[in-house]
C-alpha cells in the first residue's frame, strides 16, 4: 500500500493515501486506496541488491578518505602559524562540517540502503537529520565567507594588511555556526518515528512525518526542496558569482594596483573558487533527482513506484557525489595550493619519521 522512497537520507513513507489527524503520536496505517481514488502501485519501488553493496563500499572508501583528509587538514592548521590566517580558518570551518557530514551521514546512509526498520529511537531520529543539516549549513555559508573575504582583499586596503583579523574571523564562525544550527531546527521538530505494517511487517521508520502540528512546519514540508535547493545550493552559487565578478570587475578596471599583496592572495582566490566548483558538482545531482521527483512523479500514476525505484538510486547516488564533496576539499586544497601542498608533505613526513626513527631523509621533501 505504500512505495518506501528516500527523502534527505532517511526513508520516508510516500503513502497512496493519508495518514488519519491523530498519526502524530500512535502508530498508523494506510487507509484503504480506492477511498482517495489513488490506484495502487503495479510493483514495489525496490534497489538492486548489486547496487546496495557497491554504494556500501564506495561510501566506505568515501568514509576512510573523508576522515582522514579533513583531520590532516584541521592538523595542518593547528601546527602551522601562517595557516592561521582568515581565509585558512574559514576553511578549518569547512573542514569541521565536512567531518560532521561524514561522521554522521554516511554511515546513516549506509544502513538506510541495507535495512528499513529504525531502531535508535525517537531522539537519534530527529538528531541526525538535524546534524546533517547543520553539516551542510556550515559547509554552505563557509564557502560564502569565504568569497565575500576573497572580494575584500581586493576591495580594502586595511584588509590586505591584516587588520582585525581575530576579531572579524571569530564574528564570522561564530554567525556561520549560529545560522547553521538554527536553520537545521525545523528538520529535529519535522522528523519523527512511526510505527506501520507494510508488507507484513511491523516496522519502525524515520522520516519527515507526513502531519505536521503546526501551519510554519506544514509549510515547511510542502516547500522543503525548494528551501534546499534555493539556500543550500543556489546562494553560494550565487554569492560566489556576484563577488567574483565585482573583484575581477574592480582588477580590470583597473582601481585595484596589483602589487605584491594582491598576487599573492590570487592563489588562494582560486583555492576559493576551485572548492565552490567541487561543491557545486558533487551537490548538484542529488538536488536534480529532488527537484524531478517534484515536477514528474504523478501519485496517481499505476507504475510511480517503478519511477521511485528510478529515484532510489538516484538519491542514493546523489548522496554520494554529496559525500564525496566532503572527503575531496582536502584533495582539491592540495591540487590548486602550494602551501597546504608543502605543509602536506611536511606532514607526512613527519609521520613517517615517527613511524621509522632511523630514517633521514634529504631536506628536499621539505620544499
């Protein structure tokens, strides 16, 4: 009676028909089809096994390469003074929301594939939703801060000089982490357990709850992609295009000198750049295959969960390439800059010489 499909990680219930008013609190199941005159599904919505162990491994691979990266990263810029900077913090910010996106996603996702039933409890089932998009929230207004810092090295001169650097530095975490944390609120209180039988079985799901108490969270519900699509997509898109436009504007113009201080900060503009690029690839289909499900999939069609068999796997692919963003920000530090790139090796090595103390090797790997 039911076609299970993935909504932002989690599965949730995308019912032929509507749960009664008092679903919120006691456990509920669908009311007969032909009272809503929805036609039943022709076939379940079903994943191929093949692909379930495959996206397990790779979101393994994803895991392993994630943790490690970003720790390396956060490493680096602890132990390395000139790292310490403005533009290199915000990216410790990134860094931080990426191992969050990592730590908690993932392996969320991993067992979502390979299992339907929920057995965490109610607290954990509106904790991860609420991580998750905290994660993505940080990772989001990061990379704006990052941009709009990039267009003020151009723009101020007192700026290129360092001045109120701590000051501004902290201000801005402190907005980033705030913001993040409040707008993952609605997701907490969205989410709920929900106990059904479906195909025999007695089941305990999370998923965005299809009655919501109150007229915002109602809303919220109804406009919930296109919320994500617009903010946690479009405005860092956006927010990078505006402000890179102006500083390339305010170079060719020629009312910024391009003296040693501004070509040396060019570097890590393009650092910038490269991690929106990274994120707007590895973002962008999982919020295509959300934005299909909304414009094509007609409930009252007889083989929509053929089609959601289709969005299964796309979501599930989506969540990769999503994932994946947060384990290839260090590698993409490490292509387009040669700081992190020489404190990288440093790194390294220095790990290696713990491993093998009696081992020298010639001062060269250090430059």
């Amino acid at each position: 009676m039911c076609c299970m499909h993935i909504s932002l990680g989690f599965i949730s219930a995308q019912t032929t028909d509507k749960p009664p008013d008092d679903a919120k609190n006691i456990s509920w199941k669908p009311l007969n089809a032909t009272a809503n005159k929805t036609p039943m599904c022709s076939g379940p919505a079903r994943i191929k096994d093949a692909f379930k162990y495959i996206n397990s491994i790779v979101s393994c691979f994803v895991f392993l390469f994630g943790m490690v990266g970003n720790l390396t990263l956060l490493r680096i810029i602890k132990e390395h003074k000139c790292m310490r900077n403005g533009p290199y913090i915000l990216i410790g910010s990134l860094a931080l929301g990426d191992i969050l996106h990592v730590l908690i996603g993932i392996p969320i996702n991993v067992y979502k594939l390979l299992a339907v039933d929920w057995p965490f409890g109610v607290l954990l089932c509106k904790l991860v939703p609420f991580i998750q998009k905290t994660s993505v929230g940080i990772t989001v207004l990061s990379l704006c801060a990052l941009s709009i810092d990039r267009y003020r090295v151009v723009a101020s001169r007192s700026h290129i000089k360092g001045l109120g650097f701590p000051k501004w530095t902290a201000i801005k975490l402190s907005l980033i982490w705030t913001i993040s944390t409040l707008l993952a609120v609605p997701e907490a209180v969205a989410f709920d357990l929900i106990t059904m039988d479906y195909r025999g079985e007695h089941l305990r799901i999370c998923l965005l709850h299809p009655v919501q108490s109150t007229p915002f969270m109602q809303f919220y519900k109804m406009a919930k992609d296109w919320w994500l699509f617009g903010f946690y997509f479009i405005v860092p898109l956006a927010c990078t295009a505006v402000f890179y436009s102006l500083m390339t504007w305010r170079i060719l113009s020629g009312s910024v000198k391009l003296d040693k201080h501004i070509k040396q900060r060019h570097e890590v503009a393009w650092t910038v750049f490269c991690l929106v690029l990274v994120f707007a690839i590895c973002w962008f289909p999982l919020h295509l295959s959300r934005i299909l499900k909304l414009t094509i999939y007609d409930e009252h069609d007889p083989n929509r969960c053929k089609l959601l068999s289709t969005f299964l796997v796309l979501d599930y692919i989506g969540l990769n390439m999503a994932s994946v963003n947060s384990c290839i920000n260090p590698m993409a530090l490490y292509v387009v800059s040669k700081r992190f790139k020489n404190y990288f090796k440093v790194t390294c090595v220095s790990h290696f010489l713990a491993a093998v103390p009696h081992v020298t090797l010639p001062s060269q790997v250090f430059l």
